[in-house]
C-alpha cells in the first residue's frame, strides 16, 4: 500500500480533533473512492475552517479502507515557481512507479522530469496507475499557492482521471481572484461534472462548544460559547487561537471543570505568529499599517478610510486601496450603502489592535474622538467612552472627564468593567478637586457593587484620607462601608481588626459614623456578640443622628439581633420594610433594604417569605445578588443553575463583601456536591470557605459532617457538628443551630446515648422558640420525633417540609422519619423520587440499600444500573482509591474491582485514565 504522509504536511491545525467535519470527510471518502465519481474535490473555506485538518481525516479514512494516498502541500514561495506543482507530483510519482517512495522524507532523492511537457509526463504517469488497476487518491493542501503553469497543466491530467482510480483532493482558500468556486481552470472542470466543491461552513454552537471542551477538558458557559461564536464566527482555528489567547492572558477561568471568561472586553494575547495575523503581514505594502488602524476605527463605518489616511500621512485612495486587498483576501466585509469595512473575523481586529504601540493607539484615538466631537461620524453604544479612556490627555481633559463619568453612571450596574475603566480615566483627567473625589468615589462604588474589592478599598480611601470634606455626609460614610467591607473581603483580617480596636475613632464624619463603621467591622471578624453591644452602647449617636446613620444603624441592628436569636425587630421590618427612613429616597435604597431582608430569610432558610417579600414589593426575585441567588436556587431544588453560578462565581476568585454570604453560597454548593458524588469538589469548596472569608462557619458544619460521614471518617463527622455547637455558644450565635442540635441528636442515638438526644431536643425547642422560622420548627419536630420516638412529631414535620417546598429538605425529612421507624415505608418512593429529580446520585444511591432493607421495590432496573455506573465514574474521576469508592459505595474492595471491571466491559475504556478523560470532556454516555 502506498502511504506518504510528509513532515510538511503534519501542521497543528491536522493534529487537532475534527469538529463539525465528520460529514465533509464522509462525503470526500465516497467521492474518492467511488471510480465513475468526479475525479477532482476541491475543498474551500477561509483561513482557520479545517481544510488541512479535514484532508487529514480524509487520509484517515481512505487508510482505514486500504485506499493508498499521497500528500503533497503547496507553500507560498511556490506560486512564483513555474509548474512547481506538477514537478513535485511527478517526481512523486515517479519513485511510485520505481517501488522506492514509500517513506521517504521531505526533500528526498526523487527528482522532477526534464520533459518539456512536464503535464503530458504526469498523465502517462497516472494512466500506468490505472492500468495497474492501483487506487490512489492525491491529497494537495493550499492549492491556492501553485503557480498558474501547473493549474492549467493539471486541467488536462485531471480530464483523463475521469471514471479512473485516481482522484484529486485539494484544499484552496478562496480569494477574490480565485473565489469559493476555485480558478478559472478548476471552474471549467466543475461546469464539465469532473469536479465537485466541498465548501467547509463555519461551526454551529454545539460544535464549537465541543471544540473548546476538548480544548480546555472543561465545559465552556453558555456565555462563553456565545461569546466565541460571536468573535470567530464559527471558525474553528479562530476558536482555538481565542482560548489559547484568553488563557494566555488570564481570562479564561475553570472551577470544577467548567470554564468562564472573567473579562469579555479584554482581548486574547495572541502569538506574533498566530496565522490569522500573519496572513495581514504577509500582504505587504501598506496592508499591515492600514488593517491595524481600521481595528481600531472601524466602529466609524464611512468615516474610517479617511481618518486612517490622516493618520498615516498617505493618500484616501491608497489606503481604500489597501482595504480593497484585505477584502479580497476575505478578510474584511464592505457594505456599498454606508461605506463601512468591517472585518469578518473580530477575533482579528481585537488582535491587530492589540499590536499597536501605546502612542499610536492614543492618537488613533484622538482621531477618532475629534471626529466624533466634529460631528463626522456615529460612533456605536460605548465607543467614545473607550476612545476618550485611551487617548488620555491627547484630548481636551475636562469635556472628556465630563463625558466618561457621565457614561460611567449609565453603565455602572450592567456593565461594571467598562464603567470601572472609564472612571480609572476619569480620575487621572479630572483636576478640579470636588470632580476629582466624586469620580473616586463612583470609582470606589462601582468596584464594590461587582466584587473587585483591592480597587474599590484604594479608591474608597483616598475619599476617607485625603478628601472628606468634599463630598457629602452621606456619600463619606458609604466611602467608609466600602473601605471596611473592602478590607474584610480582601481578607486583611489585621486591618479589620484594627479597625474594630481603635483605627474607628480616628475616621471622618462623627460619632455615628465610626459607631456604624465599628459594627461593620466586628461583624465581619465573626464577632457578633460585641458588634450587638457596641450598638446599643452608641444607640443615641447613631439613632439620633442625620438619616441614613440611623437607617443603616437600624438595619445593621436588626440583622445582629437576628444572629444573635432576637427576631421581634427583623420580622417587623419584613411585615413592613417601608417604615425604614430611607425608604422613600428612592429605588436604590429600596434594593438595599429588600435585598438586606432577603438576605437574612434565605440564612433562616425561609425561601418563601423571601420571594413573597420580593413579590410584594416588585422586586423579581431574579434581580437577588448573585450569592444569594445561588441559596435561593439551591434551596428551590434549581441544581443545576445554582451549580452554574457557583462555579462561574468561584472559577474568577470573585471576593465577597457580605462574608456570611460567601458562608452561605459555599455551604449550599458542598451540599449538592456531596450530593452527587463530586467529594472532592465538595472538600474544595468548605476549604475555601474556611481560608478565604471565615466568617459564621458553623454554617457549613451539617455538609462537612456529611462529606466526612461519606468518606467513612464517622468520628470526625460527629466531631464537626459537637465543635460548631461550641463556636455559636462563645460567640453567642443562635442562627443556624437548629440544624446542628438535630444533626447531634441523630449523632447521639447512634452511639446509643438516648438521654442525650433528648437534652438535644430540648435545645432546638429553646432555639425554635428564639428564632420562630419555619426551618427551625421542622428541626424542633425532627428531633422531638428521633429522641422521644414521636410518630405524631414526625408526621408533623413531614407535613410541615410539604408546605415548605423545599424538595431536598423534603427528601431529607421524609427518609429521617422513615430511617427510624416514625412513618410509612412508602414515603420512601416519594424521597427516592424527590432525590432523582435533583440528581443527588449518592442519597439515592443509599435510599435503594434502605428501600430493599424494608421491602420497597426499586424502580427501573435498567436506569439503577446506569445510575449506579455513573455514579462510580464520578467517583473514580474524584480520585478516589478503590478502597475509598468502597467506604462510599457500602461495598467491599472486591465487589469494586468487579463493579469498575463491568463499567470499562460496558464502555470500552481500557483504563481509569481514559474513564477520567471522557468524564471530563462529557464523552462518557450518558
């Protein structure tokens, strides 16, 4: 069989998996190995489709049949080298003909023909093949570099081939002198039936989200798919070039084998010789120059060619001159109606752009700025803004200090990034000192409102140090909230400390001001108990003082009471938020006051009263922090999207102000991932919980019991929830102990110490009493009903989780009360049911031992098994050893080995490596 596959030919884009293609290489295959076929596919498609990589497949196949190939690829210096095609396939074919081509390197021994009719040589060639009766099929990559000598000498070879069993396979990117169609020679072939077009299309979404899986062995956001379909257009090369440049850079981010993009105005770093940019910089002439600027004035439409010939110094109709050359070469798009060139690929303006000095991309902005200031051109939403941020002070300063902070306030809360770098530019342009300070403070504000809490701190003190006397009281004491929370969520646990020690008497704007500050700090150093006495040492201060000193004192009070087990003032402020003083001030306090409340109920675990208390005062329970979105879909049984957020909150280390929110958030997520098998995921998650902001950790007390309890570490399991019990005693914290006295009441029975699960009992009634939740009232009748074995106690609570309507809480309540003998065996379906819908492969896992234990029949045989294998692959890809999978699985070594022997039959993976690779790019069926 002849097989040549040159070193010339082995280019990254053919190493990588195909993508979208499989039907293209089918239908090539069937073409070529089909005699009464068209003897000619010409393959087309821009730079980045795939065609080497799909010539490549094409190879695959045809030596998958037996089919021998030959492969050839054209460079750039060969179009300007008469018959260079021809020659070297001649010479190819000649050492065919001699048995002595098969394997030799690049640049061997074979020589080119001295017939004068280099053409005539090659059909003699090719028909001896076919007399032979001997398949071949001749693979060229870029066709479009051959020199015009051998296209139209091969337009008579390939006549002959017609119904033979030799076929052409050649990859051509199109230009506008040899378009999608091919040359004028290939052209003849199609209109005669001799040739058939394969034109590659860019990706749909499914595709490309495959390609970046493979890529980054990580599933991409929806939004990062959207995103990369948006700037490559379907392009796969452009999709690769994409995330290598983003991962280059830092953009790109994974959390649990999902990957984010942190920055989408931040462009990829891509390499200087990325093919995309090396096919403008090849052009020569002014092309390179003049595709630079337009990457960056393009948004100008019409007005573009003229200030890119300002700003070269050259003639418009030589740079429309250039455009032209780009545009044939596919690059760019021109719209005859408005005259705007655009660029087909904006992964490419983006790196074009990025290749400018500093100095000519701040006076392509001044370009740009003075023509729109002339009124000379429209720029799109955002566009001036970016330009007057770049050109600094090659513009007049004040009117571009006025509009950048002007858009600023417009974009601030749905486009935090720009907004952030508008007012950074702001600030350096603004002279004038009360301007100046306002600007660090929308600077300060916007930083804290999307989590960039280092930025936020510096801006927010330069207000507090340098200049509190310009701003008003109330914009001084938001500066100082955001400068403590800043510190607590940059996690300077010496400076909050500080702060709280003494640093608070020294700050700005009077006693209830640093008696607020104060309170803020101690609670974010966990230490409730003294935040609550401070409040009521410096009540007349606060309280007495202007406004929004007293309404935050209020709210501030209100949410340490509640810690502290003390609701009376909480649920009066729920029944009826708009009493507080700033109510009336306007929408933003209003967000500040429900999203406040809300915050707390979701911490009670009142899922319902938080959304009625959204609902009622038109707020869309959408419209939560994200943190807190996360708890309310955790709690509603919303799994997945809850799973979403996390991940994309955690994969860009975003920081959290609110500290017993990132509590909250990382409690949640250990829940599901405990749930469904990903231990690991679940240790990470509680770790970062604990190092990163350990703030009311007795939160993630119940999940770390249950993760330890998983990993068969019983002891410590008990021990996590009996040393989280003695944390809320110091600090005098009662919110979130109900779970705990269940959860030790539970621990107790099983070491047989029943009086003891009874002083348990009477602990969450105390606690039940304080706290008057709904939550608390289910762990005050769970634990009545497990302690004094109360069937009437338990069957309320089953009735109370209904109303609740929390499907793993109801889950969990119903398997408690049937585990210890308090309810109907048949409520187990229901909880089986319950845990299915939420994925919780491992309480289900569990549930079947105890269905069976009790005689309920586990439905679908089939769906257990699949269940029970996906599981086990979960847990291999977690890293567990075989002797940690049986601990988890409630098995022996043995009946593990036998379990993964099955699942490697079944599937077809050969080891523990490949069953991880296919978990982690989503190949492992489903």
């Amino acid at each position: 069989m002849i097989h040549h596959w040159r070193d010339s030919v082995r280019t990254t884009e053919s190493h990588h998996r195909l993508y979208g293609r499989d039907a293209e290489v089918a239908r090539i295959t069937e073409v070529a190995t089909t005699p009464e076929a068209a003897p000619l596919v010409l393959v087309t498609g821009p730079m980045g489709t795939g065609r080497s990589a799909v010539l490549h497949g094409v190879r695959e196949a045809l030596t998958a049949r037996g089919v021998a190939t030959l492969t050839l690829r054209m460079s750039r210096n060969e179009r300007d080298r008469s018959h260079a095609l021809v020659s070297r396939l001649s010479a190819e074919l000649g050492a065919l003909q001699g048995g002595g081509a098969a394997g030799r390197p690049a640049g061997g021994a074979a020589t080119a023909p001295s017939h004068p009719d280099i053409g005539h040589q090659l059909t003699a060639e090719l028909r001896s093949l076919q007399v032979e009766g001997r398949q071949l099929v001749v693979l060229v990559d870029d066709v479009q570099w051959a020199d015009p000598g051998s296209r139209m000498a091969l337009l008579p070879v390939i006549r002959t081939l017609a119904g033979g069993c030799v076929t052409f396979v050649c990859a051509y990117r199109p230009s506008l002198s040899d378009p999608a169609g091919g040359p004028a020679s290939m052209r003849q072939l199609r209109a005669a039936g001799l040739a058939e077009l394969v034109p590659l299309r860019p990706l749909p979404a499914a595709q490309v989200r495959a390609l970046v899986t493979h890529e980054m062995q990580a599933v991409p956001s929806a939004s990062l798919t959207a995103y990369l379909r948006e700037s490559c257009r379907g392009v796969p090369g452009a999709v690769r070039a994409a995330v290598e440049g983003h991962r280059r850079n830092g953009s790109l981010c994974v959390f649990d084998r999902h990957a984010y993009l942190k920055s989408p105005d931040m462009p990829p770093e891509l390499p200087s010789e990325e093919p995309l940019v090396e096919q403008v910089r090849q052009l020569g002439g002014l092309a390179w120059p003049v595709a630079r600027a337009l990457a960056v004035l393009h948004p100008l439409g019409g007005a573009a060619p003229g200030l890119i010939a300002q700003a070269l110094d050259v003639a418009e109709n030589e740079v429309r001159e250039e455009l032209s050359r780009l545009w044939a070469e596919g690059l760019l798009r021109h719209s005859r109606r408005t005259g705007a060139w655009r660029f087909r690929l904006p992964l490419l303006a983006a790196a074009l752009a990025a290749r400018l000095g500093q100095y000519e991309r701040r006076m392509l902005a001044r370009s740009a700025v003075t023509s729109i200031w002339a009124g000379d051109a429209t720029p799109p939403d955002g566009y001036l803004a970016d330009q007057l941020a770049t050109a600094g002070r090659f513009v007049e300063t004040g009117r571009a200090a006025g509009e950048l902070v002007a858009r600023s306030v417009e974009a601030m809360l749905h486009n935090g990034s720009s907004a952030e770098r508008w007012l950074r530019a702001a600030v350096k342009l603004t002279a004038e000192p009360g301007a100046h300070t306002q600007a660090l403070l929308l600077h300060a504000s916007t930083c804290y409102i999307h989590h960039w809490y280092a930025e936020a701190l510096e801006s927010a003190w330069a207000v507090i140090s340098t200049h509190p006397d310009r701003v008003s009281s109330a914009a001084l004491l938001e500066a100082e909230m955001i400068y403590v929370i800043s510190v607590a969520a940059t996690s300077d646990t010496s400076a909050l400390a500080n702060i709280a020690q003494d640093g608070w008497r020294s700050l700005p704007g009077g006693e209830g001001h640093r008696s607020i500050v104060r309170c803020a700090a101690l609670c974010h150093l966990d230490r409730w108990r003294e935040a609550d006495e401070h409040l009521k040492a410096t009540h007349a201060a606060w309280s007495q003082g202007e406004a929004i000193v007293a309404a935050l004192g209020q709210f501030l009070s209100e949410c340490v009471a509640a810690a502290l087990g003390r609701m009376t003032a909480f649920d009066g402020s729920v029944a009826d938020p708009t009493s507080w003083r700033l109510w009336e001030k306007g929408s933003r306090h209003r967000y500040e006051r429900l999203s406040g409340l809300n915050r707390t109920l979701l911490a009670c675990g009142e899922l319902d009263r938080a959304n009625r208390l959204l609902t009622d005062h038109e707020l869309p329970s959408n419209h939560r922090p994200v943190p807190d979105e996360i708890v309310a879909h955790c709690l509603a049984g919303r799994w997945d999207r809850a799973l979403d957020l996390v991940r994309m909150f955690l994969a860009s280390d975003s920081a959290l102000g609110d500290l017993p929110s990132h509590t909250m958030m990382c409690r949640e997520a250990s829940i599901i991932f405990v749930c469904r098998g990903r231990l690991t995921q679940a240790r990470t998650v509680l770790d970062r919980a604990r190092d990163e902001q350990p703030v009311q950790l007795h939160l993630t007390a119940v999940p770390e019991s249950e993760l330890a309890q998983a990993l068969g570490a019983t002891e410590q399991a008990a021990r996590v929830i009996a040393e989280a019990l003695e944390s809320t005693a110091e600090r005098g914290v009662v919110l979130g102990t109900d779970e705990l006295w269940l959860s030790m009441a539970q621990w107790e029975l099983a070491a047989g110490n029943e009086d003891a699960a009874r002083r348990c009992a009477r602990r969450v009634t105390e606690v039940a009493e304080q706290l008057g939740t709904g939550r608390s009232r289910l762990c005050r009748l769970l634990t009545t009903a497990v302690a004094h074995q109360d069937t009437q106690a338990a069957a309320e609570a089953v009735r109370l989780a209904r109303r609740r309507a929390q499907p793993y809480e109801l889950a969990e309540t119903l398997t408690t009360a049937v585990r210890h003998g308090l309810a109907d065996v048949a409520l187990l379906r229901e909880a089986y049911a319950l845990y299915g819908e939420l994925d919780a492969l491992l309480p289900r896992a569990r549930l079947r031992n105890l269905m069976r234990a009790r005689n309920i029949a586990v439905p679908g045989r089939s769906e257990t098994i699949a269940e029970n294998e996906r599981l086990l692959a979960i847990l291999v890809t977690e890293g567990l050893t075989n002797r940690e999978l049986a601990v988890v699985l409630g098995g022996s070594q043995k009946s593990v080995e036998s379990r993964l022997g099955r699942l490697f039959k079944r599937t077809g993976y050969q080891s523990r490596v490949e069953l991880v690779s296919a978990m982690l790019t989503g190949e492992y069926p489903a």
